[in-house]
C-alpha cells in the first residue's frame, strides 16, 4: 500500500466509534481515561475540528505486538533495536494532496486536556527538521493563536537544530505531521544516537513505507498522514505550560520556543491523533522504546534478562522491574548499574529473580519483603542527572536508588513461595 494512514493500522483492530462531538475542554481525556487498556481503539470527534481523532491506538503491549508483528517482548525489543542500528534510507518520491484548513490550528483537535493546564494543546505532532542532518521528534504544541503556537523542546537533537539557528537570529524551518501509523510514532519517540533520522526507523519497522516532500519545506514526511503543519521555530521564546505530563503532574511554565505556522493541510478522510499526558498510550510510547535499551544493557552483565518494565505508576520512565537469571553473586547489583546506563532518566529500579513477574506488583513486594535486606541489597547513588519530569529533583539533579530482591544462589525452600501442584 505504501502508506503510513492511521486508517491503515486501524482498519487491524477493534474500534469503537463515538457518536456524539466532544467539547475541546476536558471530554476526550475523560473518554480516553475512561477507556484505555479494555480493548478497542477509539474514535471520536472533537468541535470545531475538521477531522475525527483516534486514541488508544496503543494502550497495551498487545497493540504494540501487532504493530510490530512480534509475539513477545524480546523479539520488540530486537526489532526496534536492530532498525536503531541499521535505520533504512528516506528517499521522498510524489506528492500528497490535502486540503488547506482555512483555520489554521483552529480546525484542529485542539484540547485542553486537564484544569489548569496554561492552553489548548496538540499533544501528538510529529516535527521534522533537517539542516546538516535530519531529525524527527514528537512535542507537544501549546495553540494561542490560529497561526501561533509555543512548543516545549527538550535539550535533544531538535533543540541542537534550534539552537544553532536561534543564536544567529534565525528561524528553523519545520513540518509537523499527526495521525501516522503508530510505528512512525514509536519511532519518533526514540533517541538514536546523533544524525540517525527517526523516519528511517520507521521505514526499517513498517513495510512499504513511503515519502513525499512537504509542501513548503521539502521536508520528508510519510505518504497518507493526516495533517501537515508547515511553519518556523522563532528565535523569540514565550511562556508555555502548565501541562500534565507522562507522571500526572503538572510540568511547569518555561520559556519555550515560539511556532509561527504558514499553513495547515488536512485529509478529511483520515483522522488525527490524541494522546491524553499520563495515559497508558502515553506511558507506552515514552516507555517501551527505554525498555529495549534497559533490556540491551543488562542483557551485557547477567545470563539472562526475562522481563523488563518501566512501569506505569513512573510514568514510563521513573521506575523498573527487571526479572534476570543470575550466574554469579552480585550480578544484580551488575544489572542495577546497567539499567541506570542503559536509560539515564531511571530513578528506581528493583532487580528481581525469575519466578518473580515483574507484572505482578503484589510479587515484587513479596519479593522485596522476603528477599532483600538493606543493609547489603540496596544501591544509592547521590546527586547524578536524572529526569527533569520529576518534581522531586532539583532541574533533574536527583538521587537513585537500586534494590536487589534477589535470593542467593544457593537459597533453600526458605526463599520458595508456596505452590500449589497443578491438577490436571
């Protein structure tokens, strides 16, 4: 088919359509909440918008599998692994027709998402950039204006791009793109290493992916996304946020760069994408891809990794639970250390054996109750960059902790669960 249509993808699951138009204010996150992680993807129409918007397009571990046509977690994690690596080349060819939105950002799903956020935001918009090398990442847009937006840019590669045109004066040319197949998602949320182009990923996961030029900046972006937004990142900065994010709190007011748009296009026929801040879908998204390079490092000190997780209650990114086979005493403590280098935003990370599912919180705790002891299993390591999601820390300097819930080697029926024989 070629394409990397949200219609695509959904036309593989279950979906749910919502009747009834959704006020800009506070309905779809209710709705999305309300939904998420039970089965069908949803979708939904938002006032004044020119398009229907899906959402829980990958709120679960099953819709990432069949996304990436995998069974289990290790072949995921090898797969996006080895497109990281071997990313295939984007070579743009053809056009892609859409209307122009006369609106401008006004005839988009612009939400407000939760009270006492600072605006109407776009919390799924893909940026494309390129200068001496090409860079595609997702952030989210703060709308105050038809043709004027703020955007909040971590200090990553687009930020590097920005920067180096912002301290001459100038502004950056970018493409913004919503409602992509979620692969062309994932990819955008990872973080190869410099001048690897995100969409080179995404060409490597999904099959038959093709790309055409923007219309104004030449920027390559997918065939059959649903909206294109071409503008400039400004020099100026102004405020953006309050926004809640991945951890359910609210990331503060900072000066963030200002988006002038030029103009807006859209497919009618295809609809957008909402990602709802502290959602499973949210969780997913930011988590998973951390996941695979937790699972790549650790799996360099231990036998065996059986199961990683950056669970949802961290937001996807705070908190671990890592299931590893053990050779050797202090191979957990090993594999604290590789977690915390494999993924340097990591807070927390609980290390634990094999009969342990890290998915059963209610194991982990057993495991932590009966297994470590704090004397001689806990890990802290003071005063070392982590995560600025994490209110707790001062602008992202924090400390970590690693728990080794690990029994010894050569541990009796003392360190066994009781069990129950299975009847046939």
């Amino acid at each position: 088919m070629g394409d990397a249509s949200l219609s695509r993808y959904l036309s593989t699951l279950e979906v749910e359509r919502i009747d009834r138009v959704l006020s800009r204010e506070y309905e779809p996150t209710r709705l999305i909440l309300e939904k998420q992680g039970r089965g069908p993807a949803l979708l939904f129409r938002v006032e004044k918008s020119l398009q229907e918007s899906a959402a829980n397009i990958l709120d679960t571990r099953d819709k990432l599998y069949r996304a990436l046509r995998v069974s289990n977690d290790e072949e995921a994690y090898r797969k996006i692994l080895g497109a990281m690596s071997e990313p295939a080349e984007v070579r743009t060819s053809g056009t892609y027709n859409m209307a122009e939105a006369p609106n401008g950002l006004y005839d988009l799903p612009i939400i407000k998402f939760y009270e006492g956020e600072g605006g109407y935001y776009i919390s799924s918009g893909v940026f494309v950039a390129c200068t001496d090398f090409c860079n595609a990442s997702i952030h989210r847009i703060m709308v105050v204006g038809s043709r004027e937006a703020r955007v909040r840019i971590v200090p990553r590669h687009l930020w590097k791009m920005y920067s180096s045109k912002a301290k001459r004066g100038e502004k950056l040319p970018v493409t913004i793109f919503m409602g992509a197949h979620p692969l062309v998602i994932l990819s955008a949320a990872l973080s190869p290493k410099l001048g690897v182009f995100e969409l080179g990923i995404a060409a490597r996961l999904l099959e038959g992916l093709e790309f055409v030029e923007s219309p104004i900046h030449g920027n390559p972006i997918p065939r059959g996304v649903s909206t294109v937004i071409e503008g400039w990142l400004m020099p100026e900065l102004a405020d953006e946020g309050p926004y809640v994010d991945a951890l359910m709190t609210y990331d503060r007011v900072r000066k963030q760069p200002v988006l002038k748009v030029e103009k807006v296009y859209y497919n009618k026929d295809e609809p957008t994408h909402v990602i709802v801040g502290g959602s499973l879908e949210h969780t997913i998204l930011m988590g998973f891809p951390r996941e695979a390079s937790i699972w790549e490092s650790v799996s360099r000190v231990v036998p065996r990794v059986h199961k990683v997780r950056l669970t949802s209650p961290g937001g996807g990114w705070l908190h671990a639970i890592i299931s590893i086979e053990k050779g050797h005493e202090g191979d957990a403590k090993n594999a604290i250390m590789a977690a915390f280098a494999g993924h340097p935003s990591l807070k927390h990370v609980v290390i634990v054996d094999p009969d342990i599912d890290p998915d059963r919180p209610d194991l982990v705790e057993w495991a932590i109750a009966t297994r470590f002891q704090a004397d001689k299993d806990l890990v802290i390591v003071n005063n070392v960059r982590g995560s600025t999601l994490d209110p707790s820390s001062s602008d992202g300097l924090t400390a970590k902790m690693g728990i080794d819930a690990t029994k010894p080697l050569n541990a009796g029926m003392e360190y066994e669960r009781g069990r129950i024989p299975w009847k046939p």
